[in-house]
C-alpha cells in the first residue's frame, strides 16, 4: 500500500509540540489540561449516553503526538494510539509518561489495521485532519470498523468538506475539490500549526464529500446513529480561513448579509460530528 504522505508526517510530528506552534503545547497538556475540543467532547458525550471513555476501550485513529490518546487516557480509558508514523507514536508515549498515563500504540496504515486489533475496541475516535489523508475512503472505514465490537461506536469529527473546498477566504479561493477524484498535490514550507516552520515538504490530499462519507460508513456495516454540521468551532484548524467573533467562536461567512457587511452574512458549515455503531453480521 502506498504512503505518499509518510515523509511529510514525520517532519511534522518531529516538529510538533516542542514549543514552536500554535497547537501542540506538550507542558500544558502534561500539567493536567485537556486537548479535546469541545465538538469532540460532545461526540464522545453522545456516543456513550453521557457516560464518557471511562473504562473502554479506544483505538486513537491517526493519533499524531498523541494529545487526544493522552487525554481519553486520563478519563479512564484504556487508550491504543494507532498512526503510520514511528515518530509520532515514539513522541506520543514519551509524552504519555512525562503525562503518568498508560498509551499503547501500534504502528500502521489506517487503511489496512492489523488483524491483531479485530472486534477489540469500543469507541474508534478519529477527529481533524484524518480523512484528506486518505485515498481509499472505503478501506479506511472497513478497516476501523474492523477492530470494533459488534456494538462498538465511530467517533467521527472532521472538517466539513465544505470548507476544505477553500484554501483563501480574501481573496476566495476555491482550490481543493469538494468530492473524491483528482488528488491534490502540494509543497511548501511549515505546518498547519506554524506555516513559518523552517522545512519544505510535500504531500497528496484527498477530498471526501458528505455523502461519499456517510455511504462508506454504511458499506462497511455501520449505522449511522448522528450526523451533526457545526457553524462554529473554539478554533480555526485552517489557521486564517475563520472569523472570530466576540463569543471566541469561530466561524466562516463569504460575502454579506442582510445589512451589508460579512458579520451579517449566514455562517456556512466548518465541520461535522459522525456518529455509527457496528452492526453484527447477519449473512
Ligand atoms: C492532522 S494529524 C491528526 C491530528 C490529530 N487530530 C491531533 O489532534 O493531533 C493526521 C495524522 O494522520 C496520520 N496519518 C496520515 N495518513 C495515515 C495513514 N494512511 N495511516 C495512519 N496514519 C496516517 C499522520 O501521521 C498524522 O499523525
């Protein structure tokens, strides 16, 4: 299986969180705060009818450095960190005990898990910047829905694709696609968490629409238990696409509104809450 991106997400996880981005602030997080952001604490709320991780199992889909496996870690559950990247997992669980919090992790492509993993987890959480790294949408979720229980719950939140569609907002740039089709390659300089970052590196992206979502989470036999589009966000994940309004929420308008100026205008859909549950086989 192809990795294109693999290079580019060792320079980074390399790079995060030793005190040079805008995300990944490893004393904070050691000293007791929590990364999870209020979209994915909602998730995780609703997956489990309020009774949070504590106590489950969760597999961290694409876990980067490791922040959310840290914090699910510290509610209780029994977290395994799963990304293609050595270095993010080798950060992850160094980060993890600086933190006192037990983190497995397994090295492996999210498109193809190993069967190790099968029917293990109760909650596969996989939140912001996971599927546009993904060329076979399908694979991906066959292969989360794999390790779950029969019963067990994907915890999907993810940049709407609607926004992604936009690489500017002054001027508006349309220039990644909304639906799957051409890959879009890139290389540059920097990091989505510090676009000043001193490497060059490139990658392939993917783009994945609502609906090719929604049908590769029925194909792999889940259902589809809530599908939530959020106008606002506590962050921008684009870094200087969102506007920030006085309620310290982000939010993305174009154009005006009713009185003439952008404040005015409708908010459009930043991202999205995909909640499903393994079923069992029935043929
Ligand atoms: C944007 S990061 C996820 C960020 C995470 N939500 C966080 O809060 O830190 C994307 C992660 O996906 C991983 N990744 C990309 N493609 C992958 C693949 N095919 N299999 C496993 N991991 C992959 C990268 O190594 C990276 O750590």
């Amino acid at each position: 299986m192809e990795t294109p991106n693999f290079d580019h997400w060792e320079t980074l996880a390399a790079f995060h969180g030793t005190g040079s981005d805008r995300f990944y602030d490893v004393d904070t997080l050691v000293s007791g705060k929590d990364s999870l952001s209020d979209l994915e604490e909602n998730a995780i709320a609703l997956a489990t009818y309020g009774s949070g991780v504590a106590g489950l199992d969760v597999v961290h889909i694409q876990s980067h450095i490791g922040f959310d496996s840290i914090s699910m870690a510290r509610r209780g559950a029994r977290v395994t960190a799963v990304d293609f990247s050595p270095t993010a997992l080798a950060r992850a669980s160094e980060i993890a005990q600086l933190a006192g919090v037990a983190l497995d992790t397994v090295q492996a492509d999210s498109r193809d898990l190993p069967h190790s993993l099968d029917d293990r987890f109760d909650i596969a959480y996989a939140t912001i910047g996971v599927l546009c790294w993904i060329d076979d949408l399908d694979n991906w979720m066959a292969s989360t829905t794999r390790v779950l229980r029969d019963g067990g719950r994907l915890v999907l939140v993810e940049i709407h694709p609607f926004t992604n569609v936009f690489g500017s907002r002054d001027p508006l740039i349309a220039d990644f696609p909304y639906r799957s089709g051409v890959p879009v390659q890139w290389s540059g300089t920097g990091s989505y968490a510090n676009p000043n970052a001193d490497f060059v590196t490139s990658t392939e992206e993917y783009a994945h629409s609502l609906s090719e979502i929604v049908n590769a989470v029925h194909h792999a036999g889940l259902s589809l238990t809530t599908l939530l589009e959020h106008d606002d966000m506590a962050y921008d994940p684009h870094g200087d696409i969102l506007d920030l309004d006085d309620d310290g929420r982000y939010r993305f308008r174009i154009g005006v509104g009713p009185d003439g100026t952008r404040g005015s205008a409708s908010t459009l859909p930043i991202a999205f809450t995909l909640l499903a549950t393994k079923r069992p086989a029935i043929i």
